[in-house]
C-alpha cells in the first residue's frame, strides 16, 4: 500500500513534465532565429528622434491628427525614435520640422 501513495505522485510528476516538454517543443522559438541588423526597421522610416517618451508621443499624436500611421521606439534612455511608412515619410518629416515639444 505504501507503494501506491508514491507512485501515483511520480507518475503525475512525469507526465506534467512530459507536456511542458511538448508545450516547449510545439510553441519555442527553435533559437536559430538571427536578430536582425542594426538599422533595419523593415518597411518604417526613422523620421525624428527625442530626448524624452512623452515629445515622442507628442509628435505621434500629430501624425496620426495628420493621418500618418506611426511608432514610436525607445532607441535608448533618454532617447525615443519616430517610424513612419516609407510613403508617409516625406509629409511625416515636414510634419516633425514644425513640431515643438
């Protein structure tokens, strides 16, 4: 009898871990994946950076007043970069030379 209440832990035991084995399997990153190169951003154009999150999101809120669709990236402390769509990128630029923070 003493057998059964041992088992019966090292059974569930084994099996939970073989489910996380197979979660871990099924939805990982496989890590083969490259990160991808300093400075490019895809299909977005940096057309300002700030010293501070808030200006960033200022300027955002002007865009998007304007209907240009962006985002803001946090480069670094104290530094926050504004991405445009390529086509945007010329309205988007003088757009951000009038912005005052």
């Amino acid at each position: 009898m003493g057998l059964h209440y041992t088992a019966a832990p090292v059974l569930v035991f084994a099996v939970l871990a073989l489910i996380a084995l197979f979660l871990r399997w099924a939805f990982g990153t496989g890590g083969a994946r490259r990160p991808a190169a300093p400075g490019d951003d895809g299909l977005l154009v940096r057309v300002a950076t700030t010293t501070s999150h808030e200006s960033a999101l200022a300027l955002r809120a002007v865009l998007s007043d304007a209907g240009v669709r962006s985002t803001v990236r946090l480069a670094a402390a104290h530094r926050a970069e504004v991405l445009v769509f390529r086509e945007d990128a010329e309205r988007a630029r003088a757009l951000a030379a009038t912005f005052r923070s």
